[in-house]
C-alpha cells in the first residue's frame, strides 16, 4: 500500500504568528470607520438643509401666489410677500435667491392662473445646491349670479 490513512489524517503544522505585527490594527479600524460615519452624518444633514429650504421656498411661492390672485389685490404684492416670507423663514439658509413673477398663464379650461417662482442656493460642505420651487393660483373672479 503505497498512501497509509495515517498520511491524510495529520492535522496540519501550525504557523507562528507574531503578536507584535497586530499593534494598531484596531485604533485605525476605529480612525477609518468614525471618518466614514462622521462624512455620512454630514451629508445626511446636508441634505435635510436642501429639503428644509426647498420646503421653504415651495410654501411661500405658494403664498405668494394665492395673494397675488386676490381679487382685489394688486399682483406685486405676491412677489413681495414671497421674498419677505423667504427671508423671514430661510434666514442665511439660502442664498442667491431670486423671484420672479407674477406670470399670468391661461389653462386650456381658459382658467387664468397666478405663478411666482423661485430659486436659490443652500451651502453645504461640497457647495452650493440649487433649489427651485413655483407656485400658482386661480385669480379670483366675480361673477354676478344671473335673476
């Protein structure tokens, strides 16, 4: 019998490993990962600044378009409710903000609708992100009921 059973059953030959070699494995595992944990923190709440501010800007082009459809309301005053509601609620928040309008469009009903729009820039750790938000509304009308 040339292979004996005794051949293939030897458990195998440990290696040494030197316990010196493993020193500071863990404090740079620790350096790395908070690095990463603290670089996906910063980005999370950047982004919820982005949002907060085109949530500002969605609610008062809004605003600013539900006044300037009033009917006896004179349609600059919506663009100017809207940037004093920006700047009242965004604060520093957004920058570079501009507002435009009022724009009168016509639907195909031949409604006629109010839109304001604005833009602006939110600073964050990788610059500036661009958000825009438009609002709109049917200028109100009197019509006299017949009889």
């Amino acid at each position: 019998m040339l292979f004996s059973t005794a051949d293939h059953l030897e458990p195998p030959s440990e290696v040494e490993v030197d316990a010196s070699c493993d020193r500071g494995d863990g404090p740079i595992g620790l350096i790395i990962g908070a690095g990463v944990f603290l670089a996906g923190f910063m980005m999370v709440i950047y982004l919820a600044l982005a949002y907060h501010g085109q949530q500002i800007l969605a609610g008062a082009t809004q605003e600013g378009a539900v006044f300037a459809a009033r009917l006896d309301g004179d349609p600059n005053d919506g663009k100017a409710l809207t940037s004093q509601l920006i700047s009242s609620s965004g604060g520093s928040l957004i920058d570079n903000l501009q507002v435009s309008g009022p724009r009168f469009e016509t639907n195909a009903a031949g409604d006629e609708w109010v839109v304001i729009e604005a833009t602006g820039d939110v600073a964050g750790p990788l610059g500036p992100w661009s958000i825009s938000a438009t609002g709109s509304a049917p200028v109100e009308q009197f019509a006299p009921q017949p009889g």
